[in-house]
C-alpha cells in the first residue's frame, strides 16, 4: 500500500486521538465510585429485607400489645362489675356470693396472667422499635453515601462525555486527510492490538511493541519508498517514520 507521507503523519495524530478515547473510556468503567456503589447496593439489598423483617415484626407486635390490652381491659371490667354486685348486698344466698367471691378471684388471676403477657410484648415491641431504629439509620447512611458516589460518578462521567466529544470533533477532522484503504488497515490492526494499529518509528524503535529493529530491517525500511506504508516485523502494526526515525 502507498500512500503520502503526509496522510501517514496524519495517522499518528488520528492514533494519539483514539488513544485519548480509550483512557477516557477506560477510566469511565474503572471508576472507584462503580466499585463503591456496586457494594453499597448490595449491603442496601440485604439491608432493605432486614428492615422490612423488623417492620413486620414491630407491626405484629403492635398487633399483639393492642389485643392483650383488650384482653385485659375485658377482664379488669368483669371483675369490677362483679366486685360492685358483690358490694352491692343484692345477693344474699350464700351459695351465690360464694360462687361470686371465688369468680371475682379467678379473674384476679386471670387478669395478672394477662398484664404478664402484655408486659412481655411491650418489652419485646421496644426492643423490636430500637432494632428497627437502628436498621434504618444504617440503611439511611448507606443510601446517603451511595447518593453521594453516585454524584460523583456523574462527574466524572460528565467530564469525560465533554472530553471525548471535543475530541470526536478533532477526530473527524482527520479522517478526511487518510485514504479509507489505510483507514480500514487501521482500524483492523487497532482492533487486533489493544488500541493501537499504528505507531511511531522513534529512533530506530517500533513505539507499538517498545522493540528496536533489527540492521536487516532497518535496511530494508530506509530503502522503502518515502510513500510506502511500512509495518512493524515484531508486531505488525504500521510503521510511521518522522524526522526522528534513525533511518
């Protein structure tokens, strides 16, 4: 393939380009920020079922408190409208205020059994309300922190969009000055070699792979044509020569 020195010039500044596109890209996917947002999100997804399991469990405990408050409610009210006939005098068999005494005595029982068990919820429920509290002011922090990675993120990846459309602009200004032959060459050996299809000849060295040329190829390049497109023995990226090659 020839094509002019200039166009091939044009190349190394269409390569620095691209080169500048794939830092940019490279640091968008390595962002610290991805990493910390990735395991804010899971500790938050395990987070979010430990609070929804504390919520449920202060709501049936609430559930619980109410229904044993009723319960002694309803019995504390038996007992004293038993307590108030038995004041009363309106009974007078014996048999009857026996049975009543031993009535209002059972209820005695039954309503401190009762309390027992609503204290025991009470005790159970503020214990559940302080395991909650603390679940979600942890869950409140980590939301807060994955916010702020999240805007940080956003930054970066703002600055780097701004970059790399300046940059685009520059790139589609090149691409005219380079024959679409040497284009496609490129852009395959690019695609082959880790981002970079075309290098610079700098002092006798291939600047894709870092190794010098040997005499025989040093020969073999400076008798090629000013317009020949040359590639790299070692790599088989093209070779661009500048002023500072060692020919």
């Amino acid at each position: 393939m020839n094509v002019e020195p200039s166009a091939q010039m044009r190349l190394l500044d269409l390569q620095a380009l691209d080169a500048r596109l794939d830092q940019i890209a490279h640091r968008r996917r390595t962002l610290p920020q991805l990493a910390t947002i990735a395991e804010l999100d899971t500790r938050l997804a395990g987070l979010r079922d430990r609070v929804v399991a504390g919520e449920t469990e202060v709501s049936d405990l609430e559930r619980g408190q109410y229904k044993a408050g009723l319960d002694v409610d309803l019995v504390r009210a038996r007992s004293a409208k038993d307590q108030e006939l038995l004041d009363s005098g309106r009974i007078s068999s014996s048999k009857e205020l026996e049975n009543l005494q031993h009535e209002i005595g059972s209820l005695a029982r039954r309503q401190n059994e009762l309390e027992e068990v609503e204290l025991e919820i009470m005790e159970r429920l503020e214990d559940a309300r302080n395991a909650l509290a603390a679940l979600t002011t942890e869950r409140d922090s980590l939301t807060a922190s994955r916010d702020q990675s999240v805007a940080e993120r956003d930054v970066a990846w703002g600055s780097g969009d701004r970059e790399s459309a300046e940059i685009s602009i520059d790139r589609a200004d090149v691409l005219p000055n380079i024959p679409a032959e040497l284009l496609a060459l490129y852009d395959k050996l690019r695609a082959d070699h880790n981002g970079v299809g075309a290098a610079r000849l700098f002092q006798r060295r291939c600047e894709g792979c870092r190794m010098e040329l040997t005499p025989v190829d040093i020969g073999r390049l400076r008798a090629a044509e000013p317009d020949e497109v040359l590639r790299c023995e070692e790599c088989r990226r093209i070779l661009v020569r500048t002023p500072e090659s060692g020919l």
